[in-house]
C-alpha cells in the first residue's frame, strides 16, 4: 500500500541517503525557504509527514546518480 500525506511509513525509503543529501543541498541553497517564502521541513520531518515528497527526492538524486554513471562510463 502506497504511504499517504501525513502517514508515516515504516518501510524505508529506497535511496534514502542520496535523497536527503540532495534534499539538504537544495534546502541550503534557498536558505530554508520555499517559493512561497515558507520554511521548508526537515528532512526528517519531511519524510514524516510527506514520504511522498521525499519519495521523489530519493528518486530524483538516484536518476542524477544514474545518469551521471552512464555517460562516465567507458
């Protein structure tokens, strides 16, 4: 069953270390802050209450990863 907003999942989420490096990086970057001008959550708070959102952000960091394997590869 897919985890819902504001459903914690007791499954860990595949990538989980590459999406909160990526998710913390991006976070720095704009300073804590969303294009609404809110703070953004954790990391740990985002997996919390959001594993959608933090789905995709290990998806994401796991396609970059991916991609930049494949065109370094001999």
């Amino acid at each position: 069953m897919a985890a819902r907003k504001g459903k914690a999942s007791s499954a860990p989420l595949p990538g989980a270390e590459l999406g909160r490096v990526a998710y913390e990086s991006y976070s720095a970057a704009v300073q804590g802050r969303s294009v609404r001008d809110e703070e953004l959550p954790t990391w740990d708070e985002q997996v919390t209450h959001n594993p959608t959102v933090a789905a995709a952000w290990c998806a994401a960091a796991q396609a970059v990863l991916t991609a930049t394997f494949e065109r370094n590869r001999p």
